[in-house]
C-alpha cells in the first residue's frame, strides 16, 4: 500500500500534464486550477496500489472533469461581449514548478486554434499527440469507442493542419516576431508589411472592459493600419518586452509594473504572420492566484 506521501509525489510528476489538459480543454488559468484541485482530491480517495499507470489514470480523471466543466465554461462565453481567447499564461515568477508548467503548453497561437475545436477534440488531442497516450486509454478518458476516438484525432489535426497556421521551428517564429515587433514600434508599415501574410487575421480580446476589436480583422493591410494606430497611443511608463508566453513566445507590453497587452502571433512555413491575438482583458492579465 502506498503511502499519503507516495501518493503526493506522484500527482507532483504529473501536475503540469493535468493543468496542461484542463487548460486546452477549457482556456483559462482558473478554470484549469479548478480541475486539477479536484482531479488531485479524487486521487487522493484511489488505492495507488491498483493503479498500473498513474500517469493515464491522472490523465483520465483530469480530462472527465474538465469536459464536465465545458457547459458551465460554455454558458460564460455565450454571454461574452466581443471576440474570446484563452487567457495568456504568462510567467510571474520563475519557480521551478512555474518553468515546468510553462514548458508543458502549447504556443499560444495553437491554443488559439484548437479553441475552434470541439472540447473533445481538444480533449483528445492533447492526450494522443501531446502527451503521445494510446488510444485505448483516450476512449476510456472520453467515454468513446477506439474507432470514435481515432476520427475524433483526425477531425482535430485537419482543423489545425488546414488553416495555414502552421507555428514552423522555434527559431523562425522567435526572428520574426522580433521583426514584426520592430515595425510596430517604429511605426514602419512597409516592413510591418513585410512579415505579414497577405490574408492574415487579427483578433482581439478586450473582455467588455477596455477598447478592442469586437470582430476580427482581416487582410494585410487592415491588421497593418489598426497595430500601427494602437502604436501611435502614448502610454506611460510603458515598457515592451518579447518574453514566455504559453509554451512559446509573445510580446508583453506593461505599464510600469502592471501587464496591459500580451500579443502572440502564429507563423507559417513561408515565414509570415497568419495570425494576430491581442488580449487586453485585465481580467486575463492578473498573475495566477497563489
């Protein structure tokens, strides 16, 4: 029999596995601490000794509960004014357990288009090409057949695979974010021009509470005039620096010591700018409840 402590350590390994889901599945910080406080409460009640993966048991109980949690979740953006997206992880403090939770996400342009995706494909895609589960303890997770749940992974990887999001290497993105960074900072719209797809889209977050696209914006030139205006905006004491966000990076613009704009962009394999995501939601922007 194992004991209480065991038994800790070993939700401990897998916290950020169980945030990670409940947080694609549901998209916000809260929502997502909510299912990982029950799934470690239900744990609690399991004899260990008869669990022979604790990992796909953690990762079972933990998808179960967010999907419960989806209609509440729904019901909310329902009534959301404007244009939703997932609050931005962004890193407060560097703990270890922090570093750790950020490195399991997704970019944040990812998490953006897997929010178009049904909750269960959310749900199963982040167990079977994330966190590489077989599809035996997916179809137990999600309560479908092995064959259900392998068109479920396929319907969600064609809804991410046929936007023309594709984030292409590291490396790519990290240069041409600082590229369309420059532009927007020194207010050059031909090389803002440059970096940005032809048919990209920008979509903004402003929760009812502060100025925003309530509708996205489309074409080149539209998401090139509207950054440039925002640009043009003084703001005091303002500082902007590329930095974590998700599992990727972003542009995090503050106010002295307060996060007033986090901007994430998706990029293709020719190097442009597909998408845009502002979120000024200050509700989205507090740092994570201790």
């Amino acid at each position: 029999m194992a004991t209480t402590t065991e038994q800790g350590e070993l939700f401990t390994v897998h916290r950020s596995m169980v945030f990670a889901i409940a947080y694609e599945v549901l998209g916000t910080r809260a929502d997502a601490d909510d299912v990982v406080q029950e799934t470690y409460l239900r744990w609690a009640d399991v004899d260990i000794s008869t669990v022979r993966d604790p990992r796909a048991y953690l990762a079972t109980i933990a998808t179960r509960t967010a999907l419960n949690t989806v209609r509440t979740v729904s019901r909310r953006r329902e009534a959301y004014p404007g244009t939703w997206l997932p609050e931005p992880l962004v890193s407060h403090h560097e703990s270890p357990e922090q570093q750790l939770l950020m490195k399991e996400q997704l970019s944040y342009a990812l998490s953006v288009l897997l929010q178009q995706a049904t909750p269960e494909q959310r749900a199963v895609f982040m167990l079977h090409d994330v966190f590489g589960l077989p599809y035996p303890v997916i179809a137990k997770a999600v309560g479908k057949t092995q064959a259900a749940v392998r068109q479920i992974a396929h319907r969600a990887r064609t809804r991410l695979t046929a936007t023309d999001h594709a984030e292409g290497t590291t490396d790519d993105s990290a240069e041409v974010l600082e590229a369309f960074l420059a532009a927007v900072v020194t207010g050059d719209l031909q090389a803002l021009m440059n970096v940005l797809a032809p048919q990209a889209v920008l979509l903004s977050d402003g929760g009812g509470k502060v100025v925003a696209a309530l509708r996205p914006i489309t074409g080149a030139e539209a998401v090139a005039a509207f950054l440039l205006k925002i640009a043009r905006t003084p703001v005091p004491q303002m500082r902007v620096d590329i930095d974590t966000l998700n599992g990727g990076l972003g542009v995090l613009i503050r106010t002295g010591d307060r996060l007033e704009l986090t901007v994430a962009v998706a990029v293709n394999d020719q190097r442009k700018i597909t998408g845009v995501y502002l979120v000024r939601n200050p509700d989205k922007l507090r740092p994570a409840r201790k």
